[in-house]
C-alpha cells in the first residue's frame, strides 16, 4: 500500500466516523460535510434524496428519541485515485417511548458508499443502506444512570477534540 494511499483511507474512515458523531450528538453541520453538496442517500423505504436531506430528516427524527448510539466496524475500502468505494457495517442502537413503553430499536445494517476527492476533501458522493436485520424490544431502566453526555455540541467531546484542533 502507498503511502497516499494510507491516508486516503484513513480520511474516509474517519469521514465515516464523523458521520456517526453527526447522528449522535445530532450536529448537522458535521453530517452535511460528510456528504458532497449534490451527494445522494438511499436508505431503502425509509428515505431517498440528497445527503444533507437525510441529515436534515434523521436529525429530527433523533430529536425526539431518548437515545441513541451509532458504531460503524469491518470498514472496507476500494481506491482509484480521487474516486473510492466502501462498505461499511453499522449497528444503531435507538431508544425512544412507544405508546408509554421504552423501546429499543437495534438496527444492523451496511452503508455502501462511493466516495470522491475533490479540492483534497473526501465525501460522499451516494450512499445506500443495506439493512441487514432489525428488532425492536421492550428495554429495562439503565444500569447505572447517566454520565454527562449530551446529544448536541455541548457534549465534552467538543471541548477535548476542539483543545487540539479537531
């Protein structure tokens, strides 16, 4: 592997990373860069259109939940010079209040993703959502409570990351 191409994975990697931190501090502006301006995001029945429209759909969707978590693994990344292909396994665990009972959604799926360089910036150019299985149960009451995050920028993953640049 060359080495630009060692960093051409690593910007995509954590552009993908960038996108589960959008979903779950809700930060629209991180989830609109993860996308080109005319990029394009198919999640099956759920949504189609532009990426920064999901953005703008699954932010409030997430809103009114009472948590959620994105984990994106087994990342697997094709390069030809400023054009990339990935896929990528995501597992969404969302909690939300159905009918006056807590529920959990935990949602397995991929992103396959094609990728572009342009202006040295790697995006999205489209996106489709394979969902894998899914399963919704009733959940129990929290371990141990909370510990200080919050679903916005005010959670202290800012302020550490933003001391150093990120």
């Amino acid at each position: 592997m060359q080495p630009n191409e060692t960093a051409d994975r690593l910007a995509i990697a954590e552009q993908l990373a960038n996108y589960a931190r959008a979903m779950d501090r809700i930060d629209r502006d991180l989830g609109y860069a993860v996308w080109h301006p005319e990029g394009t995001a198919r999640y099956g029945a759920m949504f189609e259109g532009t990426g920064r429209g999901f953005i703008d759909w699954v932010c409030t969707t997430h809103a009114q939940m009472v948590a959620h978590v994105h984990r994106i693994t087994n990342v697997l990344i094709a390069l030809d010079g400023d054009r990339a292909a990935s896929e990528a396994y995501v597992h969404a665990t969302l909690r939300f209040e159905q009918n006056g009972v807590l529920r959990q959604g935990n949602v397995h799926g991929r992103y396959i993703d094609r990728w572009s360089r342009r202006a040295g910036r790697w995006a999205i150019d489209h996106r489709d959502y394979v969902q894998d299985m899914d399963e919704i149960v009733t959940a129990g009451p929290p371990l141990v409570g909370a510990f200080g995050g919050s679903r916005d920028c005010a959670d202290p993953s800012y302020a550490a990351l933003g001391e150093i640049g990120g």
